[in-house]
C-alpha cells in the first residue's frame, strides 16, 4: 500500500451562506478544492 497525503479546502463567503466547489474535468463531478499533495522523489522516498 502505497500513503497519498491529500489536502481540501472549505472556503466559504463571509456569511457562511456559499461554499466554494469545483468541478473535476475527468468525472464532471462537483467536489472541494483540492487533492493529492505532489511530492517530490526525495521526499517520497522518505515516506516509504
């Protein structure tokens, strides 16, 4: 099994009445800003 460290963000107005969200171009799916944080070889190996 290999770790994916992912990151999301819940932005909201001032008023906390809208939420940011954006739609993924692979799946047309609406989600929050995000995903998978992109690391370099370096730092990966030391994860393993």
């Amino acid at each position: 099994m290999h770790r994916i460290d992912v990151v999301y963000s819940l932005i909201t107005n001032e008023a906390k009445t809208k939420v940011l969200m954006v739609k993924n171009k692979d799946n047309e799916r609406w989600t929050l800003p995000g995903g998978p944080k992109l690391i370099s070889k370096r730092e990966y190996s030391k994860v393993k």
